[in-house]
C-alpha cells in the first residue's frame, strides 16, 4: 500500500468541502462540550448560593407555640385551582415582650383556644419556611439547563449554517467540474463543438 495515501490528510478522494465538514462537526462536539461544563458551572453556583441563603433564612425562623382567639374559617388556595386553607385569628408572643395577631392556617378541626404552632421572622411576623433541598436542587437544575440549551442552541445553528454552505459550494464545484468531464464520459458534443473538434 502506498504511504500517502495512509495519512488521515493524504486521501485523494477527500476535497475540501469534506475537511470542512468534519471540522464544523468537531465544532460541534466541542460545543456540547463547553455547554454541559457551563450547565454544571452555573447549576452549582446556584446551588451553592441557594444552599447558603436557605440555613441563613433557617437562622432566622423561629417556631412558636400560639393560641387561636377564634373560630376557624376556610381561606382561598394560594392558587386559583388550590384547595381551600383552614385558617383561625391567632395571637403569640415573640420576642417575648412582643404580642402579635394573626391570622393563621391552622390543622382541620383546630377549636377556639387550641395551641398551634407558628413560624415566625426575628421580629415577630410569620415567615415561610425556606426552601428545602429539593427545592434548591430544582432551581439549580432549571439555572443550570439555560446556558447549556443556550450554547447547544447556538452553537447547533451555527454548525448547521456552516454545513449548507459547505453543501452548496460543494455542489456548484461538482456542476462545473461534471460540466468539464461529462462530454468526454458521456461521448456527446458540446454546443457548438463539431464532429472534427477534438
């Protein structure tokens, strides 16, 4: 066997366009290389950031015992499909010297005068728990998937662009080089080529 024609490069049949082609793919793959570690970067920077606000807003919740002062009501979901909340006025104290009322989402069955308990902020008022690690973990995974369907997005139409130019080249070189083959293969005269013309 011939040894130029055992290099990756030396292929006589392999043109240009080909070359091209295997570059734009290479592209490609770097590409989706570069997306996933972005995905994974920005994932676990907003894990990290999330994890970090979560034991801070912990830090500053307090459960607190509070008695209902009356009698139990139904409250609207938080959605427009959400079920309907059981919620009763309630009063606690927190910090101690501070008496706070509220109305509260209380247990099915809570009477006047029952013991409930409240989560509270350092100052008193009630506050939502903060998110806990599944929460955290889907927030950073929603984060994380927008830079990599971003650069997959990109980078896919770039490559795809690249790769219809490389074909229609391609296929104007065939034309003109078929234009120059094709008589002679063919056997059939060009116009204006007489019988005598060679």
């Amino acid at each position: 066997m011939d040894d130029r024609t055992t290099g990756r490069r030396s292929n006589p049949l392999r043109r240009k366009a080909d070359r091209t082609r295997t570059r734009l793919h290479a592209a490609f793959a770097v590409a989706c290389l570069i997306a996933v570690v972005c995905g994974v970067a920005v994932g676990r920077a907003a894990w990290s950031d999330s994890s970090r606000a979560a034991e801070s807003a912990a830090r500053h919740r307090h459960d607190v015992p509070a008695v209902t002062v009356g009698r139990t009501t139904y409250r609207a979901g938080d959605e427009p499909d959400g079920t309907p909340v059981t919620v009763a006025p309630a009063t606690w104290r927190y910090p101690a010297d501070r008496a706070h009322t509220d109305t509260l989402p209380v247990p099915v069955g809570t009477r006047q005068g029952d013991t409930v308990r409240v989560r509270v902020d350092d100052s008193g008022n009630p506050a939502g728990s903060p998110p806990g690690t599944v929460e955290i973990g889907l927030d950073a995974f929603g984060l994380g998937t927008g830079p990599l369907t971003g650069v997959l997005l990109v980078s896919g139409l770039l490559v795809r662009l690249g790769l219809r130019i490389v074909d229609a080249r391609s296929s104007r070189a065939w034309e003109t080089e078929w234009e120059g083959v094709e008589p002679l293969w063919s056997g059939r005269l060009r116009p204006g080529q007489g019988a005598d013309d060679g």
